[in-house]
C-alpha cells in the first residue's frame, strides 16, 4: 500500500517543519490531492493514524481537499475536467490531453500548538 509511505514522507515533513517552527504537537493537517494523483483518501486515512503512532502528530486530524483533475484537450481545444488519467475528453472523446492540474499531493496547510 503505497499510502503508507506516503505517510512517512507526510510525517518527514511534520518533523522537519517542527524544527524550523519550534512547535511541538501538530493538531491538523490540512492535505490537498488531486483527484489523479492516485491516492485513496480513505487507505491514506488509515496509514496516516498508524504512522503518526508516538509521533508529534499522533492525535493530529487529517483534512483532505480534494482538487479536481484538469486537462487542456488537443482534440478540441479545449479545458476539461478529468475523473481519472488516460480518460478521454467529456467533449470530443479524443485521449491526447495534457493534464493540468490534480496530480499534486502536497500539505496545504498545518494547525499546531
Ligand atoms: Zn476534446
């Protein structure tokens, strides 16, 4: 399950920012994934209360946002919103799109203490 090791890198993050920050306890993460980025929210809430265990961020809360997938089509030139990647475009059925946007798994914001 590749969601726990995304978790790790998620809890790297929490540690380092912690000593650049000086705080000491994470009370919510704030995470934004895009909708083809390939993650399942609900595998990635699983690994995030496992990993976090003993950590700064054990009683932390994990809010998901999620972002929608974006395609520029070179069919039909135009922008278009993608469910999953290699779907085809909405408006033409062409497959040569360029995803713009969702791809990203990124923390957006932190609440500590
Ligand atoms: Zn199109």
């Amino acid at each position: 399950m590749h969601e726990m090791s995304l978790c790790e890198g998620i809890l790297g993050v929490l540690q380092q920012q912690a000593k650049q920050q000086n705080y000491q306890r994470v009370k919510t993460v704030f995470l934004e994934i895009g909708a083809l980025a390939g993650v399942e929210p609900d595998a990635l809430r699983f690994s995030f209360d496992v990993v976090m265990q003993g950590t700064l961020a054990e009683q932390a809360r994990l809010e998901i946002l999620l972002v929608p997938g974006e395609a520029w089509c070179l069919g039909c030139g135009t922008a278009v919103t993608v469910q999953q990647l290699y779907d085809a475009c909405p408006n033409c059925g062409s497959f040569q799109l360029q995803i713009s946007d969702g791809q990203q798994m990124r923390i957006k914001e932190l609440e500590v203490e």
